[in-house]
C-alpha cells in the first residue's frame, strides 16, 4: 500500500505502470500457489491414502512369517539394513588393516618376503546387491542397445531385410526371460571358459539374459523410426546421392531418435525387470538373489526385508526412466517436443 | 540448342487392377536458360513428369535426355526444390546447405570456399540474417528461400520446382517469386516449375506447358510468352498482352480441359460473380486467380 501512496505523487503515466506491475505480480501469484499445490498435493494425498490402506490391509495379514509388514516396519527395516551394511564395511576394513599389520610385520623380519593380501569374503550386503544388480542391468541393456540400433536402422532402410527378419522378431519378442536362462547358463558355461576370467560366469549369464530380452522393443521402434521418414527427405538424400553413412548419420537417426527413445525406454524398464527374475532364479548375485535368500531366511524380518527391496526396485526402475527422459531432451533435436 | 529433351515419354504405375498409365507421349524440348512452367489440373501428372526428370521415376517408355545423356538415376545436376521446403529439421539453414555443398563440392572446393559458396547462395535469396536459425524457428516463406538456395548451391544444369510457392500465402508467394525472377536474371538458370497458379505461370515463365487431363495425360498445348524482361507484376496487370496470355491458359484449362468433377458446384456461382468485380479491379483479384475470370471461363462452367 505504502508503494502505491508514493506512486501517487508521481506522474499518472508512473502510476498506471506501477498498477500496472503489481497487478502482473499479484494475479500469477495466486495461480502459481495454486499449480504448486496441484502438482505437490495431489501426489501427497495419494501417497498417504495408499500408506494408510497398506498400514490398515498389513494389520489384517497373518503369515506364517508373522504379521505381513506394514509401512513402519519397512521404515524400520531400511535402516536395519543400512546398518547391516555399514556394520560389514567396518569388519572389512578391520579385516584389511590387520592384514597390512601382518604383513608390514613379515617385511619388517625378512624385507625380501612375498606378502599377499587376501580378499574379504563377507555376505554381499543389500546396498552391494543394488550395486551388482545396477551394473548388470546397465552392462545388459548397453550391450542390447549396440544390437538393437544398428539392426533396427538397417532393417528400417532396408525392406527385404525387414521382410526376411520380421517373423523372428515376432517370434522372439514375447518369449519370457526365464525360458532363456537354463540355454544360456548352459552355454555361457559351455564357452566361457578361461583360467582368469575377468567377468564372473554369473554376470555373463544376467547380462546376456536381460539382453536377449530386453532389445526387441529398441530393435523394432528403431526399424518403424527409421522406416517412417518422409519421402521428401529420402527424396532429398537421393537427389543429393548422399553415401549411405551420410543418410544414417544425418538423415535416418536424427529423424528416428523420437521412436528409437520410446524403444530405449521401454527397453531398460524390461532389462530391469527381466534381471531381478533372472537373479531370483539362478541365484546370480544381486537384489533378485537378496529377495529369495530373505524369503528362504524366513527370519521375522524377512518380510519386511523384502518390502523394502521391492520399493527400493521400484524406485530404481522409476529412476533409470527418468534418467533416459533426461537424456532424450538433450539429445533430441526437437527442444520443442514433449516428452513423457 | 536443346538441353533437355523427353521424348516420347509413357510410365505406368502398378495398382491392383493392372498398370495404370499416368502419361503417355510427353514429348517437350527445353534450351538452356529457359524457364517453362507445367499447369494443368491436379492429378494430371505434373509432378510426375518432374520426378522423370529428377530421375525419381523412370519412365516405362521414352526417355528423359539431358546434355545428350541419358537420365537414369536422381544427381544434383538436377536440383529439386520441393513443395514443402524438405529442409531437414534437425539442421539450421546454413547446415542444410551445407549439407549439399559438402556433397556436391567435396573434391573441387576448400572448406573456406565452401563456406563462403554457402553464405554466397544464402545471400541470393535473402536470409543472410537467420544463417543459424532451424527450419521450425523461421517462416513458411523463409523455409522455402533456404529450399532454393539449398537448390542453387548445387550449381544444377537444370532447376526444378515442384508446386515451390503453392503453400504460401499470397502475399510472400509474390515477394518469392519476384525474387526468383531477380536471381534468374542474374544466374540464366533452366528452370522447369510445376503450378497451379495462372498469373505466376505467365509472369515468371518464357513457356507455358499445358498438359491434358490424365489417365495417359500428355502435353496439351505450348505457350510462348513474348514479354520482355525485367517483369514488374504491377504494370503488367494492365497489359493487354499479358491478360491475353492468361486469358490463353485459363480457356486451355476450364474449356479445353474442363474437369467435370471438381469444376461445377464450386467454381460455377463465384465465377460469375467475380466476372462483373474481375474488370474493375484486376489486381485485387490477381491472387484469386480461379475465381476471377474472363466471360469465356463462366460461360464454360454454366454450361457444364
């Protein structure tokens, strides 16, 4: 108010302005608070609806594993398994240190001794089961993308070839992980064999599963992408005769991206589901193995265990579509597209 | 001396009842430095008798001869500008001429001399200020610019449009073409351009082709037009010649090729009431081209 007192001894053109900027600040003002509190709210709401129906629906579930864990016990249960871990990395690195002791001990005797250190060899905590399971579903899914893109462009420029390869796309596209994992176990044993392997025969055989699963979506919105580019930019390249690495690179990929991160997207939401079955199932290290080791535990906590690996992979899976949505829109020619 | 020349040219595009034949016996000469324009009604094979000299589409009979070489495949010598600009959306306007530079240009020119050929072919056709701008930040007129320097960066034998003004609105397709018509005069290119627009036909052109309605459409009549260069569109709508010339097209187009279809229920009641206005105002009516008319035209279309 005191503003627009001091305005008023000012010219009418000065105060029209200044009525005019309060009147701008003031009115989005309001509708700012208001969007702010749509897009805050409405999630909130729901998210307290839906603990306050799993706290009421948990109390009401016995199993013979006791009571089926509600909200505060999975709260309790996060930290439980926090310090869990920080408990091991502190006897780890006791472990570590009385061997250096020892050893700096032997040197001080005898200079030219051979000192070894040993490996810890404790219980993979859950937060280095995350960790196994992040960098197998990222080694999978890298490798299913180095297939899937360059196929799908060939296939999307080229309709003999995708006349010739559609049928087994189809054939194979629906076929669920689990079926994989026994041949490729097998086969990974079979061929992977060296006496100083620098990957364990386990991550081989997740990598390649979540590959073999994950790559069909990549592979064929990549091929529609590529094969839905309009005449008129064929018709440019092939006025221009441009080489055929020339109309890929500025030609096919740019005008694919959108499809071809619809197909990544939905990729490493597959990769990532397809990796935790295939780690329950064959007992390969990471949040899968974690899940079933806690359900055969069968301790009182187990089921609350298992809650909070079931959140923490959801929110995972959430974090890694976002991360393809972030990379999409910087990479994405269209700035103007909006991406979901 | 001929430059072009298409001789007896027939295609057939397969459909599921037979081949069609969408032109039969085109046959047209063209000399260097010409500018001849192809009208007629939509459907009747314009734009293919374009993508035959572009080599697009290769004809079922006859052949396409250019320089006294045969057309088999699509080359830059014979630059396409199309209808809707075709300028990749991912590249800015220097980028897509660059784009063609790079590949017509690789072995003669240095990376200096490209750029400067490139910002030399941006200039002819206005758009030095917005070198860096994406085709989706400029208008539809400015697109279509940087389409014809991306043609003329080429250094084409032969330029060809293809309806190149046809999605502008009237006034940016005159500013258009009063600059392609400034930088023919000054590069004396051979220019084929398809169009449906009667006055841009007769101002730019120093032939009109007229073709006949398909199926096996061909080439109905010729028309010179004998009116001296440089063309200023404002004098000659008062030009006893040019009104012939139009006059000409229009009765080749809604008498002698009168499209029963289309032409009745539309173009019959405006026709006649933009015959008595057309008179006395004729370049209000220049860009209405199709309702405006001469008595002849309104006489066809009642009729029919």
């Amino acid at each position: 108010m005191s503003t627009l007192s001091t305005a008023s001894t000012e010219s009418t053109k000065n105060k029209l302005t200044l009525g005019r900027l309060q009147l701008a600040l003031r009115t989005p003002s309001a509708d700012t608070v208001s969007r702010i509190a749509r897009a805050l709210m409405l999630p909130l709401i729901g998210l307290l609806v839906f603990l306050f129906a799993w706290h009421i629906a948990a109390r009401n579930i016995d199993t013979s594993l006791g009571q089926f864990p509600g909200p505060a016990q999975v709260y309790e249960q996060t930290f439980g398994l926090i310090a869990d871990h920080n408990r091991e990395r502190g006897r780890e690195a006791a472990f570590m240190e009385r061997q250096e002791k020892r050893n700096a001990a032997i040197l001080a005797k005898d200079p030219g001794a051979e000192v070894r250190m040993r490996d810890y060899t404790g219980k993979p905590t859950f937060i280095d089961q995350i960790g196994t399971s992040l960098i197998t579903v990222l080694a999978g899914f890298a490798l299913a993308t180095l297939i899937a893109i360059p196929l799908g462009i060939l296939i999307g420029l080229n309709g003999t070839l995708y006349a010739a390869l559609n049928p087994l796309i189809q054939l194979f596209k629906p076929v669920s992980p689990l079926a994989w994992l026994p041949l490729v176990t097998m086969v990974v044993s079979a061929l992977y064999v060296s006496d100083e392997p620098m990957f364990a025969k386990s991550f081989i055989t997740s990598l390649i599963t979540v590959s073999l699963c994950s790559l069909w979506p990549t592979l064929i919105n990549t091929a529609v992408g590529v094969s839905s580019i309009s005449q008129d930019l064929k018709n440019v390249s092939k006025v221009l005769r441009l080489p055929f690495m020339t109309h890929v690179i500025k030609i096919a990929i740019p005008a694919s991206i959108p499809a071809m991160f619809t197909g990544l997207r939905l990729s490493l939401g597959i990769a990532w589901m397809v990796l935790i079955a295939a780690e329950m199932l064959a007992q390969n290290p990471g949040l899968g193995k974690f899940v079933w080791d806690e359900f055969q535990n069968g301790s009182s906590d187990s089921l609350g265990r298992i809650m909070v690996a079931v959140l923490v992979i959801g929110i995972i899976g959430f974090m890694l579509d976002r991360a393809m949505q972030l990379l999409q829109s910087r990479i994405s020619w269209d700035k103007n597209a909006v991406v979901r | 001396m001929t430059h072009l020349e298409l001789t007896g040219v027939a295609i057939d595009f397969p459909t599921s009842r037979g081949p069609f034949r969408a032109l039969d016996g085109v046959n047209l000469k063209i000399n260097q430095g010409e500018f001849v324009s192809l009208i007629g009604h939509s459907g009747c094979g314009k734009s293919t008798v374009l993508n035959l000299v572009a080599g697009l589409y290769e004809a079922t009979e006859g052949g396409v001869v250019l320089e006294g070489k045969e057309v088999r495949e699509p080359g830059p010598e014979r630059a396409v500008v199309f209808q809707n600009h075709s300028l990749l959306p991912w590249l800015s306007a220097y980028e897509n001429v660059e784009l063609a530079v790079k590949q017509v240009f690789r072995n003669t020119k240095s990376r200096a001399e490209m750029k400067e050929w490139i910002e030399h072919n941006l200039e002819l056709v206005h758009m030095s200020h917005a070198l860096h701008k994406r085709p989706d930040e400029i208008s539809g007129g400015m697109k279509q610019r940087v389409g014809i320097a991306r043609a003329l960066a080429m250094q084409p034998k032969i330029l060809l449009m293809d309806e190149p003004f046809g999605a502008l609105d009237a006034l940016t397709r005159a500013h258009l073409q009063d600059s392609l018509m400034e930088i023919q005069a000054r590069l004396n290119n051979t220019v084929i351009m398809i169009t449906h627009d009667v006055d841009e036909a007769v101002l730019l052109s120093d032939r009109i082709v007229m073709m006949t309605n398909g199926p096996a459409a061909t080439v109905g009549e010729i028309l010179d037009i004998d009116l001296e260069r440089p063309r200023n569109r404002i004098e000659l709508a008062d030009d006893v010649r040019y009104n012939h010339y139009r006059h000409e097209v229009l009765s080749f187009l809604y008498e002698k090729q009168h499209k029963p279809v289309e032409g009745d229920s539309q173009s019959a009641a405006p026709a006649q009431k933009a015959a008595k206005t057309a008179a006395d105002a004729p370049q209000l009516a220049q860009d209405m081209h199709i309702v405006k008319s001469t008595p002849g035209e309104t006489t066809a279309s009642t009729a029919a």
